[in-house]
DNA sequence: TCAAAAGTGTTGTCGCTACACCCATGC
DNA sequence: GCATGGGTGTAGCGACAACACTTTTGA
C-alpha cells in the first residue's frame, strides 16, 4: 500500500503573526503579498509547508527568510481551514505568533516583502482571514502574558522596570500601579539587578535588569500572575 | 488564475480526543483502527478532511459517526504536521478534545469500530503520535479546568458536588478537602440547587445541583481559580 | 447508637491593592 | 531647590487552607 486512495489533497500554509516593542508601542510585522490574487495588499508573512519539512520548521523558515532571525520565541496557535478562506484553492493555514526583539531586527526590514512595522492599534485591512488571525493572537498573547513571564521575550536583554510595565500596560491597554508592579515582578525572582541605570526617561534613572534564564525556563509553566484583576481584563 | 503552482499537497485530518467520565474515572474513547496499514490497533477517533468542509465540521462529523451526539463540547488543540507521522503517506492532523458525558452514550458503542472506553491511566499501545495527542490533550485539559468551568461538560445535567470532586481529583490525580471544595465551587454562583438528594453514596445524602447555564456561558472566560496551588498541580 | 459522608463555622496566614512617603538626579 | 520619575514602607482588606464541629440518615 503505497497511498490512502479516494481522499482529497491540499496545500498547507503556514503564517506568522510578529509582535515586536519598540519601547513605547506593540507593532506587528506585516508584509505586502508578493503573489496574485491580492497582490500588493497588506498580509501576515506566510509560506506553504514544503515536503519535507515539519510544521514548526516551516514556521522558522519563515520567519528567517523576512528577519533574518533564528531562535525566536514562537509558539502554535490555530489551525484556519475555513474551504475559501483563499479564493484561489483550498489552503489550509497554520498560525504562529512569534514575539521578537524588535532592535534585533528593525533596519533592516527586507525590501524584497515590502515589510513593515505597523502599530498594533492602527493595523490596515489584511487579506483573507489575516484579520481574524491577528485578533486571536492578541488574545492568546494577553492570556498567556497574564500567567507565564512570555513577554520578556520581547525586549532587549537588558531592560528596565519600567520599560516592562510600558509593554505589559500597552498588552492590556491599560495603566497599572508603578510601585505595585515592580514589587510583583521583582517577588518572582526572575531577574538579576545590573550595576548601570538608564537614565534616558528620568533624572534619577532606573536599574537595569537581566533575566535569569536558567529560572525562567524552569518557572515557565508556574502561574504568575502578573496582571491584577486578570478577569477583568480578559474579556 | 487557477490555482498555485510548484508546492505540494497533501492529506489532512482530524483526530478526536474524547474524554468521558463514568462516575469514579475518567476514560477516554479509543477505537481499533479500520484500515490499513495498523490495521487493528487502537488509535483515536479520526477522519480525512473533506473538500468542502471546514475542520470543526470534520470533527463534529467524526465525532458524531462515531457517537451519534451533535452540540458536544470540542475544542481545536494543536495539529501535527510531522512529515513522517503515518508511514503512508504524508497526513497533516489536526487534534480536537472532546468532553462528553458518558452516561449519553455508554452503551451504544459503535461495533462498527469496536470502539471502548478506556481508563485514562491504563491506556494502550497507539498508532502514528497518537499518544503524544493524548498526553497534550490531558496537559490541556488540566491547563483549562484549573481556570474554567468546563469539566461540567462531563457531568450529567444534574450532579452533586462530591461527585464533581471526584471528576476534580481524578483530572488532577490528586485529593481536594471536600469542604473547601464545595465552597469553593459554590461560590462561583454558577450552581442552581435541586430539591432531591442523590442517596447512593451516603446515608445524608448530597444534594443535586443543576448548572446555571446563563451564567455558565457569561462566566465561562474568568478565571476561576478551581484549584489550590494551580503551580504544583500542572507539572 | 454508631458509623460515615455532607456540609457549616472559625481562625490564622498570606498576598494583594492603595497610597503616603522617601530617593536620586538634572536643571 | 524643585520638578520628575524611580522606588520602598505600610496598613487594611479579602481570599483561602486547615481543621473542629454539626447534621442527617441507614443499619
């Protein structure tokens, strides 16, 4: 037996949904589509899943052939398989958000794809079911970030407190307690206080911070709980 | 324009996690594969994806060949894209869980498949990943219900809370204090009371409950907190 | 009357929010 | 010296785990 007869094949994609921080703002990397149909039209960065390759390396693919990047924090989200979702033929689309560190990566955007850094609260029209696929990453993302220290992921190796709370502040779009959160983030014992400050924002400075990484991997899966009222918040 | 050109397509599925829960412990619906190759070995539940249907419809549709039920709860995990995964050929799979109660179907069991309820923790051998489908399923599912009032899905409609404690401690292959846990769980709200009392388990009897399906829906993204040290309990 | 499960009451602890207040520095 | 963020101290409240104790009923 060589093959399952009488079933219908199809092509598999894979898309990438790209946050980044730039210190102030969540943005999104998008691509203008290089193929017809919809061509020139924003799109999340996307390939067809290749023979020989599994899911998440297609999904590393990706994301190298746009960023350059390796190694990136990414993560499975949802299968989309709506019949027309792409009005060409069938494709069945797997989504992955990837959380990268933008100054890694925010020169030098690839002409080749046209991309762009797009606010996360300014987004343009997207193609196909793009849009929907976005929303259910903001979601899965403020789900997680409430419970698991995954946004980390986001900034620079050495970063303030206060640079935190702007990112965790523009996750949940709101504003938290400055003394409250640094006390919440430092009791989890996740980061390790540098000597230098960053004076850039305040005449007194903050401190930097490194992650422990060796304490991160292991209390990943702990419940943090990061976020106050997360009920609330949520939905 | 047609169709893409140059890429490859292939084979997707669906496959079904099926959790049941008779009273003392959880089990999990497996049948004996129909087809070659593997032919008589336990697998889930699984069916190729149609052309002109979407995957929760494949899923429901499996599920319901399968069951005979429509409107259970299900909800998409994670597919598998592995390129190797079925020696056949190349088959992407999408994995569904399933709650079900299993007083709905017990006895029915499909002979068409031989399927049988299996306990959860004396499980056999499965083909292709199928036990890694399992044990993400289980993860899963520990993940959620220790946020969110879903295992109710596996109860009848009318319960008592010490066997809703039992579904507890068998999901989390624990023990809860009883008092604790009755009040934990009524003070959700989301318990109507019922005038009868289920005298099967003791002389005092216990009485039934009904869910409060309003509020159950309303209710249904909060975070809960069912369970003491969530840290602990999820590995 | 006693065994056994169901369920209520109570207490101490811990973690959280809210907010007063101090700190370091550039201007 | 004063404005501006950064950060510590503290008090009150609420949630929760632990566990004593009462209730209900069958045998």
């Amino acid at each position: 037996m060589t093959r399952y007869t009488g079933e219908s094949r199809m092509l598999v994609a894979v898309d990438c949904i790209i946050f980044g921080f730039d210190g102030t703002d969540i943005k999104l990397l998008l691509i203008q589509r290089g193929l017809k149909p919809e061509k020139g039209k924003w799109s999340l960065m996307g390939g067809f899943l290749q023979e020989n390759e599994s899911l998440e390396q297609a999904a590393n693919r990706v994301l190298k052939k746009l960023t350059g990047l390796e190694g990136v924090y990414m993560e499975q989200m949802k299968a989309y398989g709506e019949p027309l979702r792409d009005p060409v033929e069938r494709v069945l689309s797997i989504a992955y958000f990837a959380l990268i560190d933008i100054h890694q990566y925010e020169k030098q955007l690839s002409t080749e794809y046209h991309a762009e850094w797009v606010h996360i609260k300014k987004l343009p029209e997207l193609i196909f079911d793009h849009k929907k696929m976005v929303e259910n990453a903001k979601k899965q993302l403020r789900y997680k970030a409430a419970l698991h220290p995954i946004l980390f992921e986001l900034l620079p190796a050495k970063f303030t407190i206060p640079q935190l709370q702007i990112l965790y502040e523009g996750i949940y779009d709101t504003t938290f307690d400055n003394r409250n959160f640094s006390r919440k983030v430092l009791s989890t014992e996740l980061l390790i206080k540098q000597k230098e400050k960053d004076k850039a924002n305040s005449k007194k400075g903050a401190f930097y911070y490194k992650l422990d990484k060796r304490k991160y991997k292991a209390n990943f899966q702990a419940f943090l709980n990061f976020i106050p009222n997360p009920d609330k918040l949520l939905l």
